[in-house]
C-alpha cells in the first residue's frame, strides 16, 4: 500500500529540484558540450547510483553517522574536489582523456569506467545533496505503511527526475558544443568545459 497523496506530491517536487542548476546538472551540461550525450550517460549511470544510495542512506538513518563523523566526509569530499578539479585544469589546457581534439576519433579515447565515477562521486560528495535527502524524504514516507515500498517508490522517482533533467541539460550543452565545434573553436569548448568543471570543483569544496 502507498499515500498516492504523498507521492502525487512528491513528484512534482522533485522535479523542480532536480531541474535547478547544481552541480550534477553542470557536469551533465559540461560533458555534453565537450563530448555528446551517448558517452555522457556514462557519467550519468554514475550519478543515478549516487543519488539513488544517499536517497536510501538518508532514510535509514546511515546519513546520522556521517553527520558524527565530518571528518571522514570533509575528506570525501576533498577528494571529489581534487578530482574535478585536476579534470577542468586539462580540459582548459586542451590536455588528457576529457578534452577534445581537432581529430574526430579523440572520442574513442574516454574512458566509460572513468565517467561512471566521476558521476557516481559528484552525487556522493555533494553535502547539499544529503541535506536535501535527509531534510525531504522523510516528510513524504507515511508511517502506516511498509517502508521498502515506499523508500522503492521514492527512489524510483528521484532516479526518472534526475535522469530527465540531466538529459535536458546534456542536451542543451551538445549543441553548444556542436556549434563551437563547427566553427573550429575546439579550443574554446576545451577552456569552456574546463572552466564549468573547475567551478563544480570549487563548489563542491567549498560547500
């Protein structure tokens, strides 16, 4: 049994979350932009697993141990930064596997494992992003019915809000990326992209 209240609620409030801009929605853009959305969903996947186990750890309660521990997740965190941040200082010098080159076979050089983690740790090290769990969730889980069904039901929305909204934006930023690209300024989308990802970066470390 489900609140369908509650979840007929919940859906559209998830949404207008996901679609605001944040750091996952950047990265979705940034990656499209620089190398198109079929290898962006790598990053994607990644993200969707991200989001989807801090949905579930906000909701049973592991989200209370980490909020005892800001050491280890400040460390997380860092190293989700430092990552990011390596990344965007390459693509802006037109250097390593995420920047784009003037041969079109460059594409076939990323890594869909490395794209997988990249999404997976944004979600994960994103203390907004646990905040928010932690602070929404619970209010939309009625307590007169089984949980699984519920946290099933509610995690099945975040990761269909999430997985749209990232697709709008990777979108928006594969034909960015199509019209620099036509232009002959891979350069540029090289310093764009790698600027966009240094200020997730900066935001993620700073957050």
């Amino acid at each position: 049994m489900l609140d369908l209240t509650l979840i007929s609620l919940f859906i559209p409030t998830f949404f207008l979350v996901s679609i605001t801009p944040g750091m996952c929605m950047t990265l979705a853009m940034t990656l499209g932009m620089s190398i198109g959305i079929r290898k962006t969903l790598w990053m994607m996947w990644g993200e969707l697993l991200g989001v989807a186990s801090v949905a579930i750890a906000s909701v049973i309660g592991i989200s209370s141990i980490m909020l005892k521990m800001p050491l280890v997740f400040q460390i997380l965190k860092l190293i989700g930064a430092l990552y990011l941040l390596y990344v965007g200082i390459n693509m802006w010098r037109s250097k390593g596997k995420m920047a784009l080159s003037n041969q079109p076979t460059n594409s076939s050089t990323f890594s869909k494992k490395q794209l997988f983690n990249q999404g997976f740790i944004t979600a994960i090290a994103n203390p907004k992003g646990w905040a928010f769990m932690v602070s929404l969730l619970p209010p939309f889980i009625n307590d007169n019915y089984a949980l699984p069904l519920q946290l099933s039901v509610l995690v099945m929305i975040i990761i269909i809000s999430e997985f749209v909204c990232m697709m709008l934006y990777a979108t928006g930023g594969k034909t960015i990326g199509r019209i620099l690209t036509q232009q002959n300024n891979v350069k540029r989308l090289n310093k764009i992209s790698g600027t966009l990802m240094i200020a997730v970066a900066i935001w993620l470390a700073l957050s």
